[in-house]
C-alpha cells in the first residue's frame, strides 16, 4: 500500500484534475478569464481585447457554446463579460439565460470584440484579455492551466503577477507518477477515499442519457442505437460502450447545457475515461468497490500520460483517455498490473499519431475510435497478448512507451499542430 502522505498527494492531484465542467474548456477558459477581468472593471466593458496562443485558438473555433445554440469564441467572449461568474470556474456560464444570449447577440453585432492570435512564446495553454470602458482597463491572464490565473491588472495596479513562477509553480505541484503508482494507488486505497470519483460516473452517464434523448452533433451516439446500426453490431457491450461514450461527446460539442467531469482541462478526456469503465462496470454486475477502483485507475493513467505530454497538443487526447479507460476495463475482466502494462502497450502501439483537429461535434467519431481500441487493447491483454519490445516505439518498460507516445505527440507533432491550425484558419466554410 502506498504511504498515507504519497496518497494524500495522489488524491489531492487527482480531484485538482477531475472537475465538472460545462462546454469545452478552451472556449470556457477564455470566458472565464474574460469574466475576471470584468470583475475587476466592474461594469460590462466597452471593448474586449483576446489574445489567445495557437492551440487554444484551435480548440475553441468549432464547439458549441452551452445555452445559445451558437459555435465559437466570440459568444463566449461575450457572455463571460455579462454573466461570467469566475468563482464557478470551468462552470463559469453556468448562469446563461435566453435574455443574456439576446444581450450577447447584440453586443456582438456592435463588434466590441477583437480575438488575435498571441505572437511571440507563450504556453501553449495561454489566454489574455483586457476589457476597457472609458478610461478604466482591467487585464487577466490564464496561463498553462485552464483555471490558473497567473496576471490580474486594474489601470495601472499590478494585481497579481505569477507570469515568471508559472512554471515552477506548476513543477511543485506536481506529483510524480509512475504506471505501478498509478495502479497500487487505485487498488490498495481505502475504498472510502475513492468516493469522489462516483460524480465523474453520475455527470458522464448522464450527458450521455441526455444525447440519447435530442439530436447533439452528428447525433452518433443514437445513430449506434438505431435498427440498421443494430443490426450491423448486435445489442452487445461492445455496442452500448461506443454508444454511450460517443453520446455524451455528441452533447457536450454540441453545446449543451449539461455538465461533464473533465480530465486535465478537457471534458472528451472525462468522457473517454469515464463512461467506458462505468457502462462496462453495470453490464458485468461488478460492486461498488470494484467500479471505483476501475475509474481512479482510468482516470489517474490519464493525468499520469498528460504529465508528460502537456495541457494542449497535436495528439488527440481520446488517445490519452482510452489508454485509462483501458486499464480500468481491462482491471475490471480481472487483470492484474501485468495485464494493465500490456494494455497500454496495445494502445501506444495503435492510435499514436491520431491529430488534434480542435473540439467540434466530430469528436465523436475519434472517442469512439479511440474507445473501440481501448475494449480490443483490453481483450488482448487479459489473454495475455502484448505488442513487443521490437516492433515500432513499445519498449519493454511501458513507462518509456508512454515517454515515447507523449514525446511524438509533444515534440514530434509540433510542426502537425502549426499545418493543422493553419488550415483550419484559411480553409473555405462550405461542408457536407
């Protein structure tokens, strides 16, 4: 059993990086500094100026915004300065009203806003606005985390500054982790001291019943329940995981007003590494017991990779997510350590490479992908099956295949990441 101090550290890490969240978090980290920095104006501003680093800007293009019915940055710009409320954090919209989406609409429409690109080196997670009204500015930055304010100005008053100790900052709280720590922490824990991940269960689950009721995106969570895809895949488990998890994708892109639990600043990620595990959980009758430590499992894989790999990248974090939710299906068909090493190799060893085309409804389609590998990687690993040592980037140590998976994605992929913005930002607006 790990130390109770290590545990403690573990488990304050894992509640820092599962939180509930409302919309995609890109577009919601942009409201969210917006709402702060009109707090300190203290009125609704005149002019708003966003500056945002690349892979932000990526992610908030094509999302819909929860309440409006809308997509994109402006909008949330908009409402974060009207009814932005920076103490709900990712939840920061939570308030939208019909009246405040009419507001919005109008001071859209009366071009208040300006959103730029950030030149120079900045986080990859990195957002900047100043609001002014009259001769009065109030500035806040967001910076490496969806929630850390690292600047806070008013006129000339420096507020806050954390700009120079951001990252080390974000060093010290960093716990290290390895894949053994990973799974002594989920299976030999208290089973007391789990509870909190129920909520990631309950909030996931229930986006997905929520997308099974309405039309959400590209609706494929329902279209998978449908007579002709049912006859394709049959009524199976395979089926129902696919169906639930790309459901409560389908909700949260789609912009609907529900909350999901996230993982490591991203909602997807929550998802990918939630409804897998807990649809998996119910259909087998596993306990309580056995359904907790499954999540804490999927969920802590996934905060482990994204120590490595970083906030924002050019590798789609379903890749990331499933890899956890692999571990914790594979946990629950009754593997052990050694198997849950030789599911994430078969994950490694399959999706690396998968891109980051930003968050719209079509993510759908990749956390399913990635969901699909996630119950194969499983399979294969409680038989025994493992990719080896001499094919592709897998070493014999999976903790070096997960440094060899986040450093393509972090590192190798960059040049991906600049093409793949670039497109999006010239590419024609027609479609399907």
């Amino acid at each position: 059993m790990i130390p109770a101090v290590e545990r403690k550290a573990i488990s304050d890490l894992l509640q820092r990086e599962v939180v509930p969240a409302i919309g995609c978090t890109e577009p919601m980290a942009v409201a969210l500094c917006t709402a702060r920095a009109r707090e300190l104006l203290e009125t609704v501003p005149e002019r708003i100026d966003v500056m945002l680093s690349a892979n932000i800007l990526k992610n908030a293009m094509g999302v819909g915004i929860p309440g409006t019915g809308m997509i994109g940055l402006p909008v949330a710009v908009a409402l974060g300065a009207h009814v932005g409320r920076s103490e709900y954090g990712l939840e920061v919209l939570r308030d939208v009203t019909p009246e405040a989406v009419a507001e919005a609409r109008r001071y859209l429409a009366e071009e208040r806003i300006a959103i730029a690109l950030k030149e120079g080196a900045v986080p990859t997670l990195y957002v900047e606005v100043e609001c002014r009204s009259g001769n009065r500015r109030a500035a806040a930055i967001i910076a490496d985390t969806h929630t850390r304010f690292v600047y806070l100005s008013l006129d000339d008053k420096v507020l806050l500054d954390l700009r120079d100790g951001a990252a080390a900052e974000s060093e010290e709280r960093e716990v290290p982790l390895t894949l053994r720590r990973v799974y002594d922490y989920a299976v030999t824990s208290p089973i007391e001291e789990l509870a909190f991940i129920d909520e990631a269960q309950r909030l996931n689950i229930s986006a997905a019943e929520l997308a099974f009721k309405g039309e959400y995106g590209h609706s494929l969570g329902r279209t998978l329940c449908g007579e002709k895809e049912l006859h394709v895949m049959g009524n199976t488990l395979f089926s129902r995981i696919l169906a639930y998890t790309s459901a409560a994708c389908d909700a949260r892109m789609a912009g609907a007003m529900v909350p999901v639990m996230s993982n490591s600043g991203s909602g997807n990620q929550g998802i990918a590494a939630t409804v897998p595990v807990a649809v998996y959980a119910e259909q087998t009758g596993a306990t309580k017991e056995q359904t907790r430590r499954a999540l804490v499992l999927s969920h802590l894989t996934a905060v482990y990779i994204k120590q490595s790999l970083g906030r924002l990248s050019a590798l789609c974090g379903c890749v990331v997510a499933a890899t956890g939710s692999s571990c914790g299906i594979t946990y629950l068909m009754g593997g052990g350590y050694r198997e849950i090493t030789y599911a994430v190799q078969n994950m490694i060893a399959n999706l690396t490479g998968m891109i980051c085309d930003g968050a719209k409804p079509s993510c759908a389609l990749k956390v399913s992908s990635g969901v699909s590998t996630a119950v194969m990687s499983a399979l294969l690993a409680i038989e025994g099956k493992c990719v080896t040592s001499v094919e592709g980037i897998i070493d014999e140590d999976v903790d070096r295949s997960i440094r060899n998976l986040t450093a393509i994605g972090r590192d190798g992929m960059a040049a991906t990441d600049r093409l793949v913005l670039d497109i999006m930002t010239h590419k024609g607006t027609g479609g399907c």
